[in-house]
C-alpha cells in the first residue's frame, strides 16, 4: 500500500532565501508525525506546503498516492486546524463545522447528520447555536477540531493547535488529541516548537532545524540515539548534558576523561564504546546520573562530585554540578540527601551515553 | 439659520438677526423646495434633491463595494505588486479635484457620459475608491490570515471567503465608508457643477444658483430654508448610521 503522505526532495524558497532544504518524509497509514523544531525552522511553512496554502519550488507531495504537488487544498483531501483555531467569526458553531460541506455542496440531510456525529464525539452539543467570540479557549480548540473531524480526510494536519490555551487545558487537551488519534486510527500531521508535545503525541518524529531535517525516528530513538547535537539538546527537559571529554583505550573499552576545574578528572570507563576518537562530546541525560546511595546494579561508575544548585520539582529534584567548565544537571529522587555547597557521590550510567563529535556535531556511533 | 427659516420677508426686514420669529410661518420651506427660481427655472430644490440621490446613493453603494473588494485583496491576497498598486491608489487620495477635471471632462466625453447623471457617478465612484480601498484594506490586514486558509482548506474560493466571511465581519467599516463616501459626494459641488448640464445639476449647484441668482429682493428666508435642505441627508446619515457604528463596535469586541 502506497504511504498516506509522501514528500520527496522537496525544496521551497523565498527569493533567494531557502526556507526548505530538500524534505523527504514518508507516513503510514495511522501514522502521528510531529514536526518539531525551533521557531523559524520551517515546520509551519512545510506544513502549509503539504496542505497547498503555499506553493513549492522543487519536489513533489503525494496523498494516499496521488500526486497532489499542484493540486488546490480543496481538493487534497486534508483537513486543517490552526494555531488561532481560524474559526469563522459571524457564523454560529454550527455554520462554522458544516461551511465547508455547504461549499462542496453536500446534501442538507447528511450535513446535519454529520454535525450531530461530530458534536457528540467532541461534546460540544449545548454550543451549536453560539457564536466563536463567546466560546472560551479550549471550546474554541474543539469547534475547530470538528470543523476538521466532518471531513473525514486521509490526512489531518495541526499547526500548534494547542500553544493558545494555557498550562493546565494543554495537557488536558493533548490526551485528548491523542485519543481522537487512537479512536479514529487516522494518519494526522502535526506541527509544534514544544519538545514534550513531541513526544508525548508522535509515532514519528522530525526534528528540524533552519529548514533542514535533524533527523527523522520514533521519540524512543530521538531521545536515546540523538543523530547530532542540535536533537540532544533540543529534545528533552532538562536537556541532555553536553560535556567534552577526552578518551584512552583500555583493554575493556574505553576511558572517558572529563577535566574538571580544581578538582581531580572525572574518569568514567564505557566497555560497550568500540571506536572513539581522542577528543569528544559525551552525551548525558539527566536521568542517567545518580545519586550514589540509591545506587542500583554494581557496574556503573561512580564519582564524587560537588554539588552546585539543588532545585526540588516535587517528583524528582534536580541537581546542577559542574563537569568539564558546564553545567550538567542530575535527575535524582526526591528524597535525596544533596545538599548546596557540598560534595556527594554520584552514579553515571553510560548506558545509555552518547558520543559526538565536537567538529562536525555528528553522532558517533557506539 | 433655523429661526431665519422660519421668518417672512418683512420680520427678517424689521427684526434682529438672532431673535426668534414671531409668528413662525413655513412658506420659506415651500418655496425653497418646490418654488424658488434658478434663473429661469422656477421648480425649487425638489428635482436637484432627487437628482443628487439618484447621483449619491449609487455612487456611494458602487464605491463601498469596490473598495472592500479592492482592500480584500490588496489586505489578503498579496499579488506582485500589490503594494505598488494600493501605494498608486493612496496617492490618487492626494490628487485636487481641480486637477482631474479637464482630462475626466474629455473621458466622459468620449465614454459619451457626458453631463449626464451617470457620468457624475462614474466620476465620484473613480474618486471615491482611494479612500475606500484605504478604509478596507486597514480594517482586512487585522483579520488573520488564517481565517482565509481555513476557508480555502475548507474548499471556498475567492468571492464565497470575501461573501461569506469578510462582508459579514467589515459592519464597522462599511458604515464609515458610507459616511464618509455620503458626505463627499452629497456635498460636491465642484464635479457636480463641471460635469453636469441643465436637468442633471445635483443640489449643491441648484443651492447655489438659488443663492447667487436672485433677482430683486433678496429672500434670506428662502436661501436659510435652501441650505438646510441640502444639510439634511448628510445629517441624517450621520445620526442614523452613527448609531450602528456603535453597535458594530461593539459588536467586534465581543468577537475577541
């Protein structure tokens, strides 16, 4: 079966200016890609490219197969919701989700129908008759998804629906576009700069930087095995921690040497590490340093270190010391001992770790 | 102005200027409307009033219109050299209305408009559009452009987004237009007196005529009677329509 989206070599350009540097994406059927990456990376601009709002430069889109490179939105077979929901402002509710079918001239009879299939689903029946401006945030969010539910398109497409609506309605609101994901098994497209939106909603994520693809993978593979520096610092909160080290071959692995200022180096040995150069980026997460008390598995190395900040976050409290002139942050329970000012063991799991290399930025791999 | 109105000949004559009538008579109305001589001409200011509204409510309706398409695409539907153009069309603003007239008198004439009451609309609906495609395309560049993406994504073309989703929200703006459109045109007396002939004069001009051609006595009554006439409609808009600017404001702030 033909994927339900795919871009190949597609560029776009301003002028002169590049805003997409050859984009090659490919979904399945059933597929949640999420488009993420810094403002003005072009996540938003490739999004309108795949619904024809904008025209391309070179390359060439299809839908379920169809070429739909020069093809009008209308016809492409997608339904859209926009950051400010984009909801017609003098037409009712109602109006507003079945507009789209009046224009296609579908019957009056199926339009109601639909109408009622669609505002039972997203539970906004007592809101039909009113108009957008007296619907709040997240009623607004959920008229706009129905305008885009009576569709019932191959593809949907999501420009940060959810940056809008305040802390709070965010979470609940994307448990909800998750399980409309789920229920409905239908391929959607969504675009957000929010990391955690990333990983939480995807199947498939695209990390995107100054037009070009980062790197391309499920969020397990984005957040373990980053493809360069830019996704590991981009992706995760507290970011992974970046820290140069040099290395020395031993005979079960390798050496990580970390310089530390007045202090001793941090030796920490890898014995999964085949082939490192000599000078290199070690890769971190929070959650793969330790507090040494609670030290589960013998193996991994431990370390003394001093602590800098301690910051409590409820769950977990995180901890800042001082690694190779950064600042490298610890996930720890939140029931440890660390204090400010003071030194205390520390466990590294490298694991997990990842290399990279400090010209190029590149993953190496382990 | 009203108290003169309402005076005869002989208090006017005999009493002071600010002073209210005595006995308050409307003869002077009468005449001014259906009586008083422009020249030769005795049929008041009936026909001219007719012949402005017959000249303005098109001109008015034809201009608003044109200029709210004009501002939806210059607002939303950028082309290249739409800047250019609605930079063009801002200058047209600043153009006198003397300097138009010889080159638009030989247009008319050869659109064989001339001194007709058509040709005049044609003349303040030319005029006309600088300003409202001003006022339009303002009030459009705040909508989002999104609202025309999702109605494009929605399958709407061109004109069923400007019917369907522009034309209901721009209230505010049309009566402004409207005002403003009204007031120029019913108030021209230049264009109409350059571009019409017998027959077609709009009020301004007949007001006018009345005015300067009278011959014997002159009836101040009459003349006050006159003014206020040809004052009424404009003031009229204002009030009627100022009332609805209101309510489209706020209309648009609960729109959020």
């Amino acid at each position: 079966m033909s994927p339900v989206l795919d871009i190949k070599n597609l560029s776009k350009n301003f002028g002169s200016i590049e805003i997409l540097k050859n984009i090659n994406i490919s979904i399945d059927e059933g597929d949640f890609l999420v488009l993420v990456g810094p403002s003005g990376c072009g996540k938003s601009t490739l999004l309108n490219c795949i619904a024809g709002l904008e025209p391309i430069s070179d390359g060439g889109i299809a839908i379920s197969g169809q070429d739909m490179t020069h093809v009008s939105p209308k016809d492409r077979n997608i339904a859209m919701v926009f950051q400010s929901y984009a909801l017609y402002p003098t037409m009712t509710v109602a109006k507003n989700i079945t507009f789209g079918m009046k224009v296609r001239g579908v019957e009056k009879e199926v339009q109601a129908q639909k109408l009622q299939e669609v505002s039972r689903q997203l539970q906004i029946e007592p809101l039909l008759n009113r108009r957008p401006g007296q619907l709040s945030g997240g009623q607004r969010q959920r008229v706009a998804m129905g305008r885009a539910l009576v569709r019932d398109p191959k593809l949907f497409l999501f420009d940060e629906p959810l940056s809008n609506l305040d802390a709070k309605l965010r979470v609940e609101m994307r448990t909800e576009i998750k399980k409309l994901h789920q229920s409905l098994g239908a391929s959607m497209v969504y675009v957000t700069h929010d990391q955690i939106e990333a990983m939480t909603l995807a199947t498939k994520i695209v990390v995107m930087k100054s037009g070009v693809i980062q790197q391309i993978g499920t969020p397990a593979e984005i957040y373990n095995r980053p493809a360069n520096l830019f996704v590991a610092d981009f992706m995760g909160s507290p970011a992974m921690n970046l820290v140069p080290a040099s290395t020395s071959k031993t005979s079960s692995g390798f050496d990580i040497i970390i310089r530390r200022v007045g202090e001793d180096p941090l030796v920490l040995s890898d014995t999964k590490a085949r082939d490192l150069p000599s000078e290199v980026m070690l890769g971190l997460r929070p959650e793969d340093i330790t507090d040494g008390q609670f030290r589960n598995g013998s193996a991994k190395p431990m370390a003394p270190c001093k602590v800098s900040v301690v910051e409590p976050a409820g769950a977990d409290t995180f901890v800042v010391l001082s690694l190779g002139g950064k600042e490298v942050t610890a996930r720890l329970q939140a029931e440890t001992s660390a204090e400010a000012g003071k030194s205390m063991e520390f466990c590294f799991d490298l694991n997990k770790a990842s290399y990279f290399d400090r010209d190029t930025g590149h993953r190496l791999s382990v | 102005m009203v108290t003169t109105s309402l005076k005869s000949l002989e208090e006017i004559r005999t009493g002071s200027l600010v002073a209210l009538p005595r006995v308050i008579t409307f003869e002077a109305w009468k005449t001014a409307w259906s009586g008083a001589c422009t020249g030769i001409q005795c049929e008041g200011l009936q026909p001219y009033f007719w012949n402005s509204v017959l000249l303005a409510v098109p001109a008015v309706i034809l201009s608003t219109l044109i200029g709210a398409l004009n501002g939806y695409v210059v607002a939303q539907w950028q082309f290249r050299g739409a800047n250019l153009i609605f930079s063009l069309m801002l200058f047209g603003c600043f153009i006198p209305f003397q300097v138009v007239l010889l080159p638009m008198a030989r247009m008319l004439g050869l659109m064989g408009l001339a001194g007709s009451i058509p040709g005049l609309i044609f003349v303040h609906v030319v005029y006309g559009i600088g300003f409202t495609t001003l006022f339009f395309r303002n009030y459009y560049v705040s909508i989002p452009a999104e609202l025309v993406k999702a109605a494009k994504v929605d399958g709407a073309g061109f004109y069923r987004i400007f019917w369907s989703i522009f034309l209901p929200l721009s209230l505010p703006i049309i009566v402004v237009t409207v005002i403003w459109q009204f007031t120029q045109i019913w108030n021209d007396f230049l264009f109409g007196v350059s571009f019409s002939q017998a027959g077609t004069q709009p009020i301004t001009v007949a007001l006018n005529n009345i005015v300067n051609s009278t011959t014997g006595v002159k009836e101040y009554n009459v003349d006050m009677a006159a003014a206020i006439i040809a004052a009424l409609p404009t003031l009229l808009v204002y009030v009627v329509a100022g009332k609805y600017f209101i309510r489209g404001l706020t209309a648009g702030s609960v729109k959020g």
